[in-house]
C-alpha cells in the first residue's frame, strides 16, 4: 500500500507541475479562444482521454518500451508533428462564417482531437517515464497498481486545471469575438508551434 507520505509528496509535486502551463493548455486555450468555452471544456476532456492512453501504457510497461525504442518514439513523434501541422493550415485556410467567425467543429471532433493531440505528444510519455517511477516502491505493492493509481491523481490534478484553462479561454472569447480571424491565426500559430516542439522533443 503507498504511505500516505509518498502520496503527499507525490500530490504536491504533481499540483505544482500541472500549474505550469504546457503544450496541452496551448491547445485547449487556443480551442476555447477560437470556439469557445464549450469547445475548450469538451478538448480538455479529450486531452484527459489521452493521458489514460499514457496510464494504461505506462502500467503495462509500453511507455517505457516506446521509450527505448528509437523507431517507436519517432513514429509516434513524427505522427503527433504530422496532425499539429495539419491542425495549423486547417487553421490558417478553414472557411469563414458569419461575422468572420471561423467555421465551428463538431464537439465529437473536438472531443477526438484533445485525445489525439495528446495521445501522440511524446511530451507526456516522457513526463509520466520522469515523473513516476521515483515514487514507485517494491514493498507498497504491484508497481503497474501503483502506477495507475498515482496515474489518476495526476489526471485529476491535470483535468481541475485543464478546466480552469477552458473556462478562462471560453470567457476572453465573449470578448474578443468579433476579431474571429485573428482567433483563427491565433489557433494556427499555437497548433504549429507546439508542432515544432514536438519535432524536437527528444529521448534524453
């Protein structure tokens, strides 16, 4: 059973990383500027959908498989470079509606993107590989249980602030809504910016 010290310490070092805004907030801010709140709370939603992906993967072991394996993690890199990409130009030449508002997604496919969008960031396989293991101990059990437990926590911690990115998102757009192209370069440049950090994410 994991002390309750470790799970203290293990809380308050995850509540201050999930503080610090990463490539996941860059999306779902953009996401919630540009369609607003509902879009931005259904993208954070998706984005938590992926970190179970990663979860699941670190307690079977396969984070840390994909992680050494140099054609495995540039796959999957290179997969996550590929959509941000193609989310960009879909960004920068999507049609425009009323009002110069860009063209609203579906929520399911918004939904679909926050998975995808974190799913293939090997950003996040690679926090879960650093972050994790130090708290896992032999004597307080199955690692893999350990793993997923301490793996939801994060993903609480993770989803309270993801929320509170979508909802402050969600409000500036009421008041920026009439600049509905600019949103949608906004959108455009994040989605291809967090492209080229992900292109130069490593292994170390």
């Amino acid at each position: 059973m994991i002390s309750p010290t470790t799970f203290l310490l293990f809380l308050t070092t995850s509540a201050v990383l999930v503080l610090i805004p990463g490539p996941n907030h860059l999306y779902i801010t953009a996401r919630g500027l540009s369609q607003g709140r509902a879009a931005g709370l259904v993208s954070a939603l998706g984005v938590e959908l992926g970190t179970v992906v990663h979860i699941a993967a670190a307690a079977a072991g396969l984070s840390y498989v994909i992680a050494q394996s140099a054609t495995l993690y540039t796959v999957i890199k290179w997969a996550g470079v590929a959509y941000l990409v193609y989310l960009a130009i879909r960004a920068f030449t999507g049609k425009q509606g009323e009002a110069e508002r860009p063209e609203p997604q579906p929520l399911r496919k918004v939904f679909l993107e926050g998975v995808l969008v974190n799913v293939f960031n090997p950003k996040t396989l690679l926090f879960f590989l650093a972050l994790l293991p130090p708290f896992v101990r032999p004597e307080a059990g199955s690692p893999a249980l350990q793993v997923v437990l301490f793996g939801l926590t994060l993903l609480v911690l993770g989803l309270i602030s993801d929320l509170g990115y979508a909802l402050t998102a969600g409000a500036l757009r009421n008041r920026v809504s009439r600049a509905g192209r600019r949103l949608r370069h906004v959108s455009g440049v994040v989605y291809l910016g967090l492209g080229v950090l992900t292109a130069f994410t490593g292994r170390e």
